[in-house]
C-alpha cells in the first residue's frame, strides 16, 4: 500500500515542490517529466524511467524543494550518465531553451494519400506537447460547405480523381485544388502565429515550401520545419493503402486501390517539388527517428537567430 496523507487518502507521488521562474510553487510531476524528454527521442518506456530516476535523486539528496534551474542541472548531469545515449541531455537543454524563446513552430507534413503522415503527426504532436494538429482534408471539408460547386469544382473532387494523366497539364485541377485549401491552413498557422501558438499540419495539399514561403515575413517570425513524407516504395505503399480500406471502410479506401497509379503520380510530382524548393524528404517505411530530426533542425535555427540564451 502506498504512503498517505495526513487525511488517510493515497497519494501518488511524494510531494516535491519546484519553484519556477516567476516564483511560483509547482509540483514535481514524473508524468510532466517523462512528457519533456520524449522530445529527445527517446521511446515512451525510457522516458518514464529516466524520470523515476530523477525523481528518486532527489528524494534521495532529501531536495523536497529546489527552484526550476537546479531541476534542470540536476537533470541534465543525470542524463549524461543515465540515459542511453548521454547526448539526449544535451538535446533536452536546448529543446527546453528553445520553447523558452516564446517563439511559435509550425510543422508541416506533406505526402499524398497512404504514406504514413497522419500517424506521424500525430506521434509528433504528443512528443513535442504540440496540441493543435490541423489536417487539410478537414479544411477541404470545411471549404465545400462555403464554396458552391459551380465556383470551384476541383474542390468537390478527391485529389487523386482530379488528375489526368493524358491531359497536357495533368495536374492543373490539383494544383487549383491544394492552392485554395492551401492557403486555408496557411490562414490558420497565421492565425495562430498571431497568438504564439505552436501547430502541426498535415496533408496532401501542403506543397513543399508554401507554407515557408508564406509565413517568412510574419512578425512572430514563425520557427516553420516542412518535410514531405513518402512511401518509396510502391509494393508497400498498395499495401498499406489496402488495409486502410479494410481497417477504415469509411474513408472509402477501395477508392484508393482503384486510383493507385494517380496516388503515385501525386506523390512523385509533390517529390520534385521538394527537391526544388530544399524541404527534406522523409520515407514513411523508414523515418528513422523524425522527432529528434526536427528538434535538432529547430534548435539549429534558433541558435543561428540568436534566438536562444542559455
């Protein structure tokens, strides 16, 4: 049975209280911890037990109270000697630095249908403590509700239905399509830029680069981190795509097998985009670790702005 409470109810985790910044009382929260160094990189299970062994140190070191900067030395020397890999403490530092700066990241994830970017948006979300994840296909959504058919028709079409392939543009009422709902979620990652929100994009019509190209002058001056995410291989690509139409019937995925070859075209003609414009290119078989790719790649960037102080 765990310890209790002078009132005889459990209590979870010793009290231990970190004084901040601005001189507020707070307590050590393992959970709070462990959620701070997946930004590392590091899997969800080591994260946890990194956190129980700063815990423990400080218990041990009887430090029941300790303002926010020893927290961080006394994690950071902990880490170095801990951790699976001792750089991991030099990446929470900067990361922890960077979030300090106040300045806003928009992460965006192009690809087109299949290639795994939902998925990895959503893991980024959470390492990152990134909340808002905006999708273009829900923009898209929300545009066909305003925009009559008779205006736009390409938005009433699915992406890959737009394509033809025999047509001396065939890309043209895809290019029409992602430009509208493009700048749609170029509106929103403004927006929230005005608020010094963070947020994650992810979809089809996020062209490699708009969103830079966009957000380059905004006052906030926007951390923007693009990668277009890709199935390279195509054996694979099908596959998952088949059991999205077996898992997901409401996403309608036999659609996708039957326009497997316009997919390809989309996804080939998003790549070239992104060789022309510099944004990396990611394959979704084989990201590697892309939490930590981008924690280094913002890092980085604000360390060349002077951005970041220790």
């Amino acid at each position: 049975m765990g310890p209790t409470t002078s009132s005889g109810s459990a209590r979870s985790e010793p009290d231990i209280t970190v004084h901040d910044r601005s001189h507020n009382r707070l307590p050590f929260s393992r959970g709070i911890m462990a959620t701070s160094l997946l930004a590392t990189g590091v899997p969800t299970e080591e994260a946890y037990r990194l956190a129980s062994v700063v815990q423990q140190r400080l218990l041990a070191r009887g430090m029941r109270e300790l303002d926010a900067e020893q927290l961080v030395e006394l994690t950071h020397d902990l880490l170095l000697t801990e951790a699976m890999d001792p750089e991991i403490a030099d990446r929470w530092t900067a990361w922890r630095r960077a979030k300090r700066s106040g300045r806003p990241i928009a992460i965006v994830l192009g690809g087109a249908a299949g290639t795994g970017k939902s998925t990895l948006a959503t893991h980024l979300a959470v390492r990152l403590n990134i909340p808002r994840v905006v999708t273009t296909d829900a923009i898209r959504d929300v545009l066909r509700t305003v925009v009559p058919d008779d205006v736009l028709p390409e938005l009433h079409r699915s992406t890959f239905e737009i394509i033809e392939p025999d047509a001396a543009e065939p890309f043209a009422g895809f290019l029409l399509q992602c430009d509208a709902v493009g700048a749609a979620a170029v509106a929103v990652a403004d927006r929230l830029a005005d608020e010094h929100r963070s947020v994650i994009i992810e979809g089809v019509h996020a062209i490699p680069g708009a969103t830079t190209r966009a957000l380059a002058d905004h006052p906030a001056a926007p951390i923007v981190i693009e990668r277009l995410i890709v199935q390279a291989g195509a054996e694979r690509h099908e596959d998952l795509l088949r059991r999205r139409a077996t898992s997901e019937p409401q996403r309608r995925g036999d659609r996708h097998l039957t326009n497997f070859d316009r997919i390809r075209a989309i996804q080939q003609r998003l790549q070239d985009e992104a060789l022309s414009t510099g944004v990396p290119i990611v394959d979704g078989a084989d990201d590697g670790d892309l939490t930590q790719d981008i924690v280094d790649e913002i890092v980085r960037r604000l360390d060349d702005d002077g951005t970041i102080t220790s």
